[in-house]
C-alpha cells in the first residue's frame, strides 16, 4: 500500500473513533453494555486479560500482554496481576492503595510500567475498551457523575452499575450554567488515552524539592483570569492541569516516589483511600485512577526506616520485581536489547549471549544448603533443564530457600553496553562468546565500586561461563563431525536397545554377521551408560526405566526415538563424540592440512554455517579455538 493510502486509512479509522451524543444516549450505551463505566482499575486488568491468560500444568499463569518484552518474571508478574490488578479490578481494598514496584536497576520495573500505558492508549481504541467522558470536563469525568446521590440507588440496580464520585468543581459550574441543571442535556464524548495529549495517563517525576510546585500535581490557579472572574474559588479561574487531574479514569505513573519531597506524597494519602484530593479553594475532588510506582531497594529500606512514613507506607502494596533467574530468558533479553541498538546488523556467535547470560544469572544466585547442589547446578534447574539426582520439587525448595533471591547481580544492561565496547574495539562484523567474556572481564577491571572480594567473585562466575562455553563449542565441533549424525545415533541406539531387551528379559540375541546367539553387548552398554554417569548399581534401574518407556510409546502408538528419553539421547551423543574425538582433535589443531583434512574442515563449515547459525568468520574461529581444547 502506498504511504499516503496508509495516513489516509489511518485518519479514517480514527475518526472512526469519536462519538458524541447527549447523556440520556450514553446511558442507552451503558445499559446496553455496563462494562463501558467499569473503574480504572477493572479496565487495566481487562486489558491483561483479553490479551490471553494461559495456564501451565502445575496452575502457573502466563500474562500474554507482557510475554514481548518481560521475560523470566512470570512468577512475578503472576502475582501483580492475581494479588493487586485483579483483586483491584473486584473492588476488594486493594485498588485504595499505591502499587509500588520495588527491585533492583534494569530488573523490567519501568518496562511493566511502559506495556501499562502503552497497553491502555490502544486498548481505549478498541470496542472492548471503549470510555467516554462529559465533553469539555478538563479531568475527562465520568458521565454517570452527573446523577444526583439521591437518585443514584435507582440507577445503579437498572443500568447494573456502581456509581462512585462526584461532578469536578468546573463541570458541576457548566451543568449550571450552561445546561441549567438539565443533566439529560450534557455532552458525552468518546475518549482516547494518551500520554502526549496528557488524557488517562499522567507521569510524575520529582525534581528539585525547593522548584518543584504541587501545582504539578494538583493543578494551580490562572492569576490571569482572576480579575475576569474575581475570585480564586471560581473553576474558571483554576487550572485543573495537574498530573493526578490528566490521569483520572486511567493510570498515573509515579517515577522514583520515594527520592520525592513529602509534601507531593501526603496528597496521595487521601486519593487512595477515599478516591478524591484536595486542590486550590474547592472541596474534595474526586479521582479513579491507579498510581504506580517504583523505587530501587535500598530507597525503600530508608523509606520504612523513618517513622514519619508509616501513614503512606500503609497506603502501598509493594510488589517485588526481581531480576530474571533462566538463562534462556536471559538471552531474549539481549536479544531484545541487541534489536533495539544499533548492534542489530553485526552478527553474534551462537552461544554468545548464553554463555554472558550463564555469567549473569550465576550473580544473581544464592548458595544453596541442600546437599550436593551448587550454583551451576541450580542455574539448569531453574532454567528446565535435567540435572541427575534432583526434580521439579528441588526447584520449588530452592526458591523457597532464598525468598529474596535475584534481587542483586549483575544487570542486563552492563552487559550490552560490554558487548557494545567489545563490537567498536573489535571493528569486526562478528562477535562470539569469547569477545563477551573478555569485554566482561575489561568491565570489572574498569569499575571502581567493586570490591576487591566481589571482583573476585565475579571472575570466578566469567570462569565458570568460560567452562561451560569450551563444553558447548566442542559438542557443536564435534556434532558438525559427524556425517549423518541423525543415521548415527539411530544406529548406536538400535545395537543398545536390542542387547537392553535381551539383558532384562533374561535373553540372547543373535549375532548379525555369524548367526549364533550371544549374550547381551555390556561392554556396549556400559560405554553409553557411563557417559551420563550410570553407575554400576543403578544400570538394571536404567534399563529398566528405558524398556517401560518404550512400551508405553508401543501402546500410544508412537515410534521411541533416540531424542525420546532426554538423558539416553544425552548418553547416546557423547558417546558418538567421544568415539570421534581423535579424529576431530587431529583436523582441527593441523597448521597444514592434506587434501582429505582440508576437505573434512570445509565440509564442516559449511554444516556450522548452515545448520548450526555461524558465519564464515565464526566458524573458523570456533574450530582453532575448538583444536586447541582438545589439544589440552
């Protein structure tokens, strides 16, 4: 479509948008649909809802609405949305408290707030999400505040609706004035939030206590109408421009609250507990709209410490935002982040940004006092992956050690902008995961608020990602070795399968070549075993384990496979590498390869480049480095 086909579509759908009528024609649409005049609070967690909820085996939830740009905080974001937005949205006592989302820096705080507000300006533009307002009201009021309390009881139980709050100071001088209190008169028009046009969704950030006015907020009075309407109690002569006025009926972010001079805060104390504030010379106005906050740790230990503060704190629910603990959603952050730079176009190594992202989950980590566990460990198991010895009830005794884990660490951010340096001192079209590790290292040496005790212990984390990195880089050398690797492993896992059958039935089996029955290969068997660390002892529990699986994939009707049981296709594979070890070692580390070496290395490149994500620059640099490790 050409570019000015697409702003012409785009003018007529949001024209699309506006509606106007009288109010006896926006009471027609609320007794049609009640949901129209839900509270700000009830809209925001329709919102998350209609983007998708789903729910894991084990009754976890998953918010679809944060799920492109928040990952690894699915346990807290569960709890948001459960224990503030939804009970809020029920009108339990919660929505008449203050959100504040408390966590360390670069933790998804200010990302949660974002999708927040963003998420509203569209969802006010879909049907679902509809809001009208008294046309002309400064504070984009709610119609249904025109109806007076006395007659308030009958319309609620015929329109199915709550009514709460009452008219502004300027609307209820319009309705007399202009409308001669004929209320079925007043002008209604759909609404659409927007920060930059300041309607639903306001922004507050403190800045100089002695220069900042709680006009900011609240609104302040136009000295030069004053003489036009000759009293500062008269709206007409009041500004009601304030961000607690713009964020009514939608969402208000508090940025930093607690680095905020008190007097700002003691407003909030009434706003969330009985929905109104005061402003200027007039009564309480009232306000339905959700104030969201969010501090850094230790400003909230200092915040609680003092005991002037006890009114406000009582007023917050304070919701926990950690740093992320999988190493897989750990990369999609650097992916993210990566997309949004301009890095985009330089091609990063696989492995790289997981072999960083190992680096900075292993920071967040605590030690842990179950036996045999140590962090490497634990960072797999959070991660899904299978680690011998443990399941799914460890992992949930490991979060309950260590309540307050991944609230300290290494944040994602320093780790891009290390990437960055690495990307501009390299000048080079590619990075991999030892260009990181090296930037990382360069990093700590150049901060000068490290302690020498916690540099070393995060050289030790970079050693650690190293490890783990010479691990992948030789499975995937090696894996590229392989000729046919799916035919090899298939092979591998017939010859263990047949002499595994034989072995627990109490059976022979017959030689392919000769014909005579022999006894089971164990030879064979324990050589793929041993791979995965089946001891002596437990190889007939094993086998055992593998027959029943195979009969239960018979009565399902499925093929077993060689990927069909995670930690056989673990066996099966190393043992395919291990067997091919010399033979990569040798092509590998040779500085003048023959004519069938030479062939074997572009043969390999080619898979790397292919099928495993490298480029040209990538792989030949993973096979010398790969050389040199098994050289070792």
């Amino acid at each position: 479509m050409d570019i000015l086909d697409r702003l012409q579509a785009y003018r007529a759908q949001e024209q699309q948008l506006a509606w106007e009528g009288r109010f006896v024609d926006y009471l027609d649409l609320v007794r049609k649909n009640p949901k129209i005049a839900e509270t700000a609070h009830s809209r925001i967690y329709n919102m998350i809802a209609a983007a998708g909820i789903d729910t894991d085996e084990n009754g976890r939830k998953r918010y679809r609405f944060f799920e492109k740009e928040i990952f690894g905080l699915n346990a807290a974001l569960e709890r948001l949305v459960e224990e503030y937005f939804h009970s809020a949205a029920r009108r339990l006592d919660v929505r008449k408290r203050i959100l504040l989302l408390m966590g360390p820096v670069s933790g998804g705080k200010s990302t949660i707030v974002t999708l927040l507000k963003r998420g509203l300006e569209q969802y006010t533009r879909t049907p679902e999400g509809a809001v009208y307002a008294i046309k002309g009201c400064p504070m984009h009021e709610e119609p249904l505040h025109l109806i007076p309390n006395e007659l308030r009881p009958e319309f609620e139980k015929e329109l199915g609706v709550r009514i709460e709050g009452n008219l502004c100071p300027s609307c209820r001088l319009r309705l007399q004035n202009d409308y001669g209190n004929r209320v079925e008169d007043v002008l209604v028009e759909r609404i659409v939030f927007s920060e930059d046009d300041r309607i639903g969704i306001g922004t507050f950030s403190p800045s100089d206590p002695k220069s900042q006015d709680i006009a900011d907020l609240t609104g302040s009075i136009d000295f030069s109408t004053i003489s036009v309407y000759g009293s500062e109690s008269d709206p007409r002569a009041y500004r009601f421009d304030g961000e607690l006025n713009k964020a009514n009926r939608g969402l208000m972010e508090f940025q930093e609250m607690l680095k905020c001079d008190e007097k700002f805060l003691w407003h909030l104390l009434s706003l969330t507990q009985e929905g109104n504030f005061k402003a200027g010379r007039f009564a309480l106005i009232s306000a339905d709209e959700m104030i969201i906050a969010h501090t850094n740790e230790s400003e909230y230990k200092a915040f609680i410490a003092n005991k002037k503060n006890e009114a406000l704190q009582s007023r917050m629910i304070v919701m926990p935002i950690p740093y992320n603990l999988r190493v897989s959603d750990e990369v999609k952050i650097y992916e993210k982040l990566v997309k949004q730079s301009d890095l985009k176009n330089i091609h990063i190594a696989p492995h790289a940004l997981r072999t960083a992202a190992i680096f900075s989950i292993l920071t967040r980590l605590k030690e842990s006092k179950k036996q045999g566990m140590d962090l490497v460990k634990k960072m797999y198991l959070y991660d899904g992956t299978t680690v011998e010895g443990f399941k799914e009830k460890d992992v949930q005794e490991l979060r309950a050690e260590a309540p307050d884990e991944g609230m300290s660490g290494v944040d994602p951010r320093y780790v891009i902008n290390r990437i960055s340096s690495a990307l501009i001192r390299r000048d080079t079209p590619c990075i991999n995961a030892l260009d990181v590790l090296r930037a990382l290292k360069e990093g700590l040496d150049q901060h000068p608020s490290i302690t020498k005790e916690e540099r070393e212990r995060l050289l030790n984390f970079i050693s650690i990602a190293r490890k783990e990195y010479d691990e992948e880089a030789k499975k995937e050398v090696q894996k590229a070795f392989v000729y046919s690797y799916e035919e090899s492993a298939k092979t591998l896992l017939e010859n263990y399968l047949d002499n595994v059958e034989a072995y627990c039935n109490w059976q022979k089996i017959k030689d392919p070549i000769t014909g005579e029955e022999i006894d089971p290969d164990e030879k064979l068997m324990r050589s793929i075993e041993e791979q995965i660390g089946i001891s002596e002892n437990a190889k007939k529990a094993f086998r055992e384990e593998i027959l029943i699986r195979i009969s239960t994939y018979a009565r399902r009707g499925k093929k077993f496979e060689y990927n069909s049981h995670e930690r056989l296709r673990e066996a099966i594979e190393r043992k395919l590498f291990a067997d091919l070890k010399d033979v990569v070692k040798i092509t590998t580390s040779t500085k003048t390869p023959d004519a069938t070496q030479l062939k074997k290395i572009n043969e390999v490149t080619k898979r790397l480049i292919d099928e495993h994500g490298y480029c040209p620059i990538c792989a030949n640099e993973l096979l010398r480095y790969t050389g040199s490790l098994l050289n070792r």
